[in-house]
C-alpha cells in the first residue's frame, strides 16, 4: 500500500506539509511559493489517480475567481493550497471551509467591518480535524482479539 491509496496517511503527510503554512500565514499573512508550488502542482496527478480530478479542478476555478475578482480577501497561496487538499482530502476541504466560515460569521458578529482570516490556518485546522476523525473510525474498526 502506498501514501497515495491510504486516506489516514494522506491526511497526515498534508498536516505536516500544512503546518508550516499555517506558521507563516499566521504570522506574516504570507506564505512563500515553495511552500505551496509543489502541493499544488502534486494535486493534479494525483487528482487523477484519486478520481477527484472533477473537485480539483472546480475548486481551482472557484479560488481562481475569487482572487480575480474578489474583494481582495483571499490569496492565491490559499487557492494553492485548496487545491491540493480538494485532490488528495476532499473531506478536508469541507472542514477547512466550513471551520473559514464559521471563523469569518463569529468575527462578523463581533462587530468587524472586513475581517481576513489566515486561509492556511483553516485549512490546516480542517486537515487535522479529518485526520484526527480518520483515524478514530480506523481506531474504532480495527479487530479485537478475543482471548
């Protein structure tokens, strides 16, 4: 079995390449090209390998539009990396949407006009959310032995 056809495995090798992201992002609201350049140029074999080339390529258009044309919100390092998470952890990118949407609605509540939100951090979040759920269901299924 290989990194590729194992979900929990994906889900921690994307936790560790997204935790520096998320540093960076964090502190600077930047993060540098290579650490982003090779998730998302990785994403697109292995979309394909995957069968989640459909998504890939949908949330590589989605992210496009909104850096184009948005409000100037987001980054392209956060498309970047949405992008490979939508090949390699779908589930993850719904976390990491939903944990961005929830975060930008509190803010919003607490009475802030624009907020930004580091993009890295929420996507990590949503990664280490999916792994950590990933690896209770394995954790649950696995055989016990009877003595």
């Amino acid at each position: 079995m290989t990194w590729l056809t194992d979900p929990l495995l994906r889900c921690a090798l994307l936790t560790l390449w997204l935790l520096p992201c998320a540093i960076q992002d964090r502190r600077t609201r930047r993060i540098s090209n290579w650490l982003t350049v090779p998730l998302f140029l990785l994403a697109w074999p292995c979309s394909v390998a995957l069968h989640t080339f459909p998504l890939t390529l949908a949330t590589f258009v989605g992210f496009w539009f909104a850096f184009r044309f948005g409000a100037g919100g987001m980054g392209g390092a956060d498309g970047k990396i949405a992008t490979g998470v939508a090949a390699l952890a779908p589930a993850a990118l719904v976390a990491g949407i939903t944990i961005s949407g929830l975060a930008f609605g509190a803010l919003r509540l607490r009475g802030e006009r624009s907020p930004r939100l580091p993009g890295a951090v929420c996507f990590y979040l949503g990664v280490v959310l999916t792994f950590l759920t990933s690896a209770g269901q394995a954790w649950l299924a696995r055989p016990t032995s009877h003595l």
